[in-house]
C-alpha cells in the first residue's frame, strides 16, 4: 500500500503496488470520504494479509469551534472500504483545537484482525494574551475489533492515570509495540529541565492494565529520550535512547520482561555508543530493528564531521554488544550519511539512506544495504544505489 495526501491536505488516499511494481488499482482510494475533512495522523497498521487500517484526525467544525476526533478505516487489498464511509469513531470525545491537543503514541495489531490505538491528549487553560498553561495530560487505549466495532467502551481505557497541575510543563515522548499475546506495551520518557522519568504500561487484549493502576517507574537515571522500542519476543520489550553521563552523551538499549522489570546492566542498560557532550546532540535519533529472534541492531543519525560512515551495532537478549567497539560502518566510501532507516528481512536488517557527495556529481542519491546476523554486508561495499538525481 502507498500512502497520499491531497494538496489541500484535506483529503489521505491510498494505492497498491503489486509485486510486479504495478499499481494494483486503476484509481486512488480515499480513506474516509464521508468526512468533510480528513487528514493523516497515522500509523498505518496491516492487522491481517490484505488489509490496511488507516487512523486518522477528524476536523469537524461549527459556528464557534474547530472539533477534532480520532477516526480509522480498513480498506482491503482489492480497494474496497471495510467500515462506513466515515471511518469508524476510535474515541467519542470531541477535542478543541484552541484548548485540547491530541498526539499519537501508536498503534498495533490485537492478532485477530484488528488493532490496540494509543494516544495522548493534552489539556490546557488559555489564560491573558491568549498564552495557554498545560493542565492535564491523560493517556487512554482503545481496541477496534476486525470489524470495527470499540471493544473498551466509547472512549477506551485509561492507560495511566491524568496527571494534574502547571508543573506537569515536561516533554513526554513514547513508543507502543505488541506483547506478542494480543496486546501492547507502552514505554515513555517525560521530564522537564530537572527531572527526567521513564515509565511503561503493558495493557492486555482485554484492556486490563498489567503493570499495576499506575504503570511502572523505572529509576534510571541517565536516560534523556526514548529512541525506538521493539518487542522482544518473550512478552516484553527493548528500547533504546539517549542518556546523560557527567560530560558524555551515549546511546543505551534496556530491557524490560513481561512483568516490567529491568534486565540490562545496573538499570540503566548496555551502552552502543559514548560521545563528548557537545558533540551528542543527535544520538536522540537512535533506532531498534529486529534482526532475529534474539539480536537486535541499533543505529543512530550520524554526525558527519565526526563518523561520515554510519555505524551499527547489535545487542542480544541478554544485553551483550555482538560486534566489537565500535560498532561496524555500513559502507567504505566517502559519502555524508543521514536517517538510516532498517527493515527486518530473514536473519538480517536492510537499510536505506540518502548520501550527498560533495566532491562528486552524485548528490541526492539514494542507496541501501543488507546486513546479515554476523555484520557481513550481502551487497557491494558501497551499498545498491536506488535512485541518483
């Protein structure tokens, strides 16, 4: 499936593109035409062969305010709409564009057609000059069955309880991704300039909230951001992200078993990478892939002054680094790397990567790489090149 926007961005449609590299379709599928307005919030989540889950916002409006919903719709492998031509409601509240803001954690599959949507919202006080004051932030789950229908209830389940008051002013970030029984776990950083927090909840198939009323807190006291998470096939979860260590900045993977302890190191897991501080500010986009159903590999965007070839390493189950420090660099060739993004294919991660070469006539190209389980690059050490404007 190949997802795309209007021009208007009023409007999110979706393809097919065969096996063939031939659209599937003779015309461009709109997700939600019974909506006046409909614009992409994602993900976009495949809960069985042939079918595609769209979750998307809502604008709705009326002579005082701009009304926002969160809505989804399935369309099948031939085009056709599963659910009404409105999407189906994943939540019945109505949000208010100058008042309540909503952010998406996630989505993942329930393992029996449907799918477990996660998300946030934000409620704020708008106070003189128009400035607002953030009161209350509340996490809330809902699951859609293959059908459609909300299986917990009209506005789905609290995932964690809200949290009160002006001193709440922190970033939160999270990543869901499923327990591999028909649920999911969630991990989250929040913290502002004094305190930073890691947490998770694990919510199961029938909305009850495993880790306790209050999810877990984790007392790991270097980590900034949550990166990536992945499962990690025994019912828990691996996540990486930046963490803080006296003047260091690093990357770090941990952990976290079915029943939300820790496994890594001394609490606050393996580190991947150790940079000086002022030279750290990117390792806050570090990413997981499943490499197999015991290695993990773990990259982040690179700097180009100090590393112009982009390094992965791999961490097993038992928080071990596979390769020596520091690392392996996915190609010889003198070529500025940004965003690797991987996907796991059969024993091995395939990445790609746009590389501009300055000294060259080749400056927006795109190429990408196969890396097997011990490190070996399947392709040319330079990587397949994709595409060379």
């Amino acid at each position: 499936f190949i997802i795309g926007t209007g021009e208007d961005y009023s409007r999110t449609y979706c393809t097919h593109i065969n096996r063939g590299g031939e659209l599937g379709w003779d015309r461009w599928v709109t997700f939600m035409p019974g909506v006046d307005i409909d614009r992409a919030l994602g993900p976009y989540v495949c809960p069985e062969p042939g079918y595609l889950i769209a979750v998307l916002f809502a604008e709705h409006h009326n002579d005082e305010d701009t009304l926002w919903e969160i809505r989804a719709q399935k369309v099948s492998l031939e085009g056709e709409l599963m659910w009404p031509d409105s999407g189906v409601s994943v939540s019945d509240t109505r949000l208010r564009d100058e008042v309540t803001y909503t952010d998406m954690i996630g989505a993942e599959s329930d393992g029996e057609g449907g799918l477990i949507i996660l998300w946030k919202e934000d409620s704020y006080r708008i106070v003189g000059g128009g400035n607002r004051i953030l009161e209350r932030q509340s996490f809330r789950a809902q699951r859609l069955s293959s059908d459609g229908e909300s299986l917990w209830g009209d506005n789905g389940v609290e995932v964690l309880p809200d949290v009160d008051g002006p001193a709440n002013t922190h970033e939160i970030g999270g990543k869901l991704v499923s327990d591999g029984a028909g649920g999911v776990i969630m991990v989250y950083h929040q913290g502002g300039t004094q305190v930073r927090i890691i947490g998770g909840q694990r919510i199961s198939n029938d909305g009850e909230k495993l880790w306790g009323d209050t999810g877990v807190l984790y007392e790991l006291n270097s980590y900034l951001f949550i990166g990536e998470a992945v499962p990690d096939n025994h019912g828990g979860v691996l996540f990486s992200g930046q963490a803080a260590q006296n003047e260091r900045l690093q990357v770090r993977v941990s952990r976290l078993d079915q029943n939300g302890d820790l496994l890594f190191g001394d609490g606050n897991g393996v580190v991947v990478k150790d940079v000086h501080y002022r030279d750290g500010s990117y390792l806050k986009y570090n990413y997981l892939t499943q490499a197999s159903d015991s290695i993990f590999f773990v990259n982040w965007n690179g700097n180009t002054d100090e590393e112009p070839h982009s390094l992965v390493q791999a961490v097993n189950l038992t928080g071990d680094l596979v390769w020596d420090w520091p690392g392996l660099t996915l190609n010889d060739v003198d070529s500025i790397c940004f965003t690797l993004t991987g996907v796991t294919s059969f024993q091995s991660v395939i990445y790609g990567w746009r590389a501009a070469r300055p000294d060259s006539i080749r400056r927006g190209a795109l190429y990408c790489q196969r890396i097997d389980m011990q490190g070996n690059r399947q392709w040319a050490d330079e990587g397949v090149m994709l595409f060379d404007r």
